[in-house]
C-alpha cells in the first residue's frame, strides 16, 4: 500500500498540514537566518517532512527561496545592496514565471507619502508603449477565440490609442 501511495505521490507517513495551523511562519523565520552550511537539510525538510496541500507547498517552495538568497548573501562574495536585492526578485519572477513582459510593482503604502507621488501617475514609459503595441499587432494575426471587445481592444492599442486613462511619457 505504501508503495502505492508513494507511487501516486501522496507522502507516507508525514503529517498533513494546512495554511491555516501557520507553520509557514517558522519556515520564513529560519530562511531569514539561513547558511549555506545548513541550507540542504532545511531544503529537505520543507520538501519531504511534511504532507502539503495546495497553498503550504506555495510557501515550502517561497521559504526554500527566501532561504537560499539568504544563505548566498551571508557567504564571502555577498553582502548585496537593497538596490540588488529589487534585481534578484526581479530576476527571480522572470526565470521562475517565464514571463519577460514589462512589469510594475506598485506599493500602495508609498502612497502615505507625498514623495511619491510621480509613482501613482497613469504614466507608462515610451519603450513600454511601444512593446504593447507590438504585442498587439502580434495578437491580431491570430484572434480565433478571442472575445470580441478584446480584440477591438488590441485594435485601438495597434492604432496608437493608449488604454486606461494612461499616457506615455515624454522624453
């Protein structure tokens, strides 16, 4: 039976866990103070100590992560600025999601602060602008099963008519 199970995935002999019992925290906890010396043993306890259900292996996967930058940033060559920290997560989605598109992290909580008022602006940069544009074109070429307001959409960006109330910065 347990070869079985195994053979079906489901973890033999771990305890189930749920996000709601919140023993991610700790996992956030211990990546936070991670080495490297003591990264593989961690790794592996997130990956077979327990039996996870649809949101704890979010977090097994997100706590091994956070753990592994951690432990690089305390060996020799690490010590990486704030400014390289926003580089690493950036590449982190790229390379974990796939998706190469323009992004934009928008933290509300600046928002308390008059400071940062240019970053709530409706403003997308040129190269952007035209990115969208091309994508556009792109999917023009092919609309089977595409909803026709989306492809009027796409239409009105391939047209030069920026969506949303934005407008494209002027340089």
């Amino acid at each position: 039976m347990k070869k079985l199970l195994a053979k079906l995935g489901i973890a033999v002999g771990r305890k189930p866990i749920t996000e709601e019992q919140g023993i991610q925290k700790e996992w956030y906890a211990e990546a936070k103070i991670m080495t490297l010396k003591k990264l593989p043993k961690f790794l592996k306890k997130l990956a077979d100590g327990y039996r996870h259900d649809y949101g704890t292996i979010c977090h097994a996967v997100a706590a091994g992560a956070v753990a592994a930058g951690n432990a690089m940033n305390k060996s020799r060559q690490g010590g990486i600025t704030g400014f390289q920290a926003s580089a690493v997560m950036w590449c982190f989605i790229e390379a974990w999601t796939g998706d190469k598109a323009p992004a934009k992290l928008v933290k509300y909580e600046k928002m308390l602060y008059p400071q940062y008022a240019k970053s709530f602006e409706k403003i997308i940069d040129k190269s952007v602008w035209e990115w969208l544009q091309e994508q556009a074109k792109e999917h023009l070429k092919d609309v089977e099963g595409a909803h026709e307001k989306v492809i009027a959409h796409w239409t009105r960006i391939a047209e030069g008519n920026v969506p949303f109330g934005y407008v494209v910065e002027k340089q």
